[in-house]
C-alpha cells in the first residue's frame, strides 16, 4: 500500500475543512486561520469555495503575498510574541476594521496552540455586546483620536490582565489613552506613583517590561494615564469627573463608570477590565464601543512543570507514596523493637 503523498502544507486540509463545515453549520460569517508555518494555499481554494470566507492572518510578508496569490483574504498582523489569545483579538479587531467581518458575527477560529507550526485547534468566537454597532469608519474615527498602534498595545495588555489576574487573582484596570492635559485635570493622585521619575523612553506602554510593570501595578486602585505615543503619563489616579447624564448596562462596576465619565468630557478613549470576569471594553464619548471577552481556554495552552511548586501541597500520588514511605519506616520501628525469637531471655 502507498501511504499519501502529505506534507507540512498539506497537512492542515482535514482541520480547515472541519473548520468549514462546522462554519456552514454555526452559521459562522467566516473562517479565521491563524498560520504558524507554510500552507500550500492553492489546495486550500476548493475548501473556501464552499460558501464560508476564509481569512489568513500572519504577520509573514512571504505568506501574505502567497494568500493573496492564491486568491484569499490575507490580514496583515504586526510581528509579535504575544500568546495566541492576543493575536487572534487583533486580527478579529483588523478584519472588522476592513469590513471583512460584520459586527455581530460568529467566526470560526483555526490556530496552534499544543503543537508549534500545525493547525490543531478550533475555536467559534462570538463579536459580542456593542460590537453590532462598530464599523470600519468607527475604528477609524479611534485612530485619529489615539494612534492604533498605541491602542492596539494597550488592549493587549488588558486582554492578559483580564485572562491571566496576578499570583492567582483576578485583577481589573482602568487605562485612559489619549488627551493626557485634560485627563490629568480631570483625575487626582491617590498616593504613590509608581511611574513618576522614569524618563518617557523607560515607559512606553509598547514595551513588553512596561507592560509587565502595568500589570503589577493593575493591582493598585487608580487608573493608569496613557498618551497619544505610548508613554504612561500617570499611575493610580481617581477619576474626578460627572456621571450625571450617562447609561450604562447593569452590572458595570465603579471602573466602568469613571470611563464612562472621563471619555464624555475629552477626547480619550479608556480601556476597561472587568475584575469579576475579565471582560475588556473600550469607551468613547461615553459609551461603550469594542467588548472583548476573555479566552480563558487560553490558560491551558501554557507548559507546566510536572512536579508541584515549593510550596504546594503534595499531589494525590505524592502523598500515596508519603503515606507507604511512613508506614514502612513504622513497620521497621516496630521489627527493631520486638527480640528475635531465639534471642536469650534478659536477666532481671
């Protein structure tokens, strides 16, 4: 028997048309495939022409141009160490900012995440509550208020801080991007600036060790103040402007109601994490614009080392194994004390 003729390019077919049949099914607007290696693209045509869009994103120029060729809808994504769950939140941000997706859709989501450079996962992702109402033109309309780039860098980080907490914890934030004059007014120190001091090249929030920083210091109470470049202007501020006039959904907290109240009176746009659940929304003029829900399922796509942590209770097999340790030492406590039987009886 000849075994098939497959090959890393090949390999991914049986998934992606998985992925397109359970689209048809879902009644997913489009496929996401999220490539890490090479694809043979041409194979691909007949499986996309099955009624559903597929959309490559990579931030491989040689890829794109290869998508394109093969008559595909590439999305050009920003090269970047980011984990999959970030990734995949930017090209859904990128394909509905150029109409390739309808606000309010369901998409279909093809990526690695158990083995590098194969196609092993299928997630279906739903572009939630508010999203309805963004458009291109909406998106748009934040990157002339706030650089993308700058934003793009700030929903990343809320996006760990809402799905990974800190030491174990939940943990919400609050970022103020943009119009950094009237937000400084318009917010008070609450104490202790963990940024104050550091030159504008030390705190960019484009830095990964910055961002690392915010989210230690997302632990504190304040919101962090961001400009237009990236730079962290501020850290743990209350917001000090009115609520009177504005609406928002039941549930939202505290942090959802000072954004709310800070981007109705400038021209910033905040980025909100939900404590409770680790929702990340996006504000403008008062509102609610972008919400972005957490892929928790991201979680288990980290290694883990198999033995436990200093510190951590034994494992049920460790302690199986403790226990037989114990009673072996017992039973040898016991056969030390008891005489042999032909021992000599002691003298009194």
């Amino acid at each position: 028997m000849t075994p098939p003729n497959t090959s890393k390019g090949t390999a991914a077919l049986p998934i992606l048309s998985i992925a397109s049949g359970s689209a048809q099914r879902l009644g997913a607007s489009a496929v996401l495939v999220m490539p890490e290696g090479p694809l043979e693209w041409d194979l691909l045509r007949p499986v996309a022409n099955h009624g559903t869009g597929f959309l490559i994103a990579s931030s491989s120029a040689r890829q794109l141009e290869a998508v394109r060729k093969a008559g595909l809808v590439a999305i050009e994504l920003e090269p970047s160490e980011a984990a999959i769950a970030e990734r995949i939140t930017l090209a859904l941000i990128e394909a509905v900012a150029n109409d390739h997706v309808k606000a309010g859709a369901r998409v279909v989501v093809v990526y690695s995440a158990f083995e590098a450079e194969a196609l092993d996962s299928i997630s279906v992702i739903r572009l939630g509550e508010h999203l309805e109402r963004l458009s291109a033109r909406d998106l748009r309309a934040l990157e002339t208020s706030v650089p993308f780039d700058t934003l793009k860098a700030v929903v990343d980080t809320a996006v760990e801080i809402g799905r990974e907490g800190r030491e174990g914890k939940a943990v919400g934030s609050l970022i103020v991007v943009g119009d950094v004059r009237n937000v400084l007014t318009r917010t008070r120190p609450l104490g202790f600036d963990p940024f104050k001091g550091y030159k504008r090249k030390e705190r960019n929030v484009r830095d990964l060790r910055v961002r690392e920083a915010i989210k230690e210091i997302a632990q504190m109470d304040g919101a962090f103040v961001v400009a237009r470049d990236g730079t962290v202007e501020a850290a743990c501020r209350l917001v000090d402007a009115p609520v009177a006039g504005l609406t928002l959904s039941k549930g939202l907290g505290t942090r959802h109601w000072a954004a709310a109240a800070i981007t109705s009176v400038t021209k910033a746009i905040a980025v909100v994490v939900s404590q409770s659940n680790g929702t990340v929304r996006i504000f403008q003029d008062g509102e609610v614009i972008l919400r972005i829900a957490p892929m928790r399922h991201a979680r288990a796509m980290k290694w883990q080392d198999a033995e436990s942590e200093p510190g951590e209770p034994p494992r049920p097999r460790e302690r199986d194994r403790e226990r037989d340790k114990e009673k072996s030492a017992k039973a040898a406590e016991k056969a030390a004390e008891k005489p042999p039987e032909n021992a000599p009886p002691k003298s009194a």
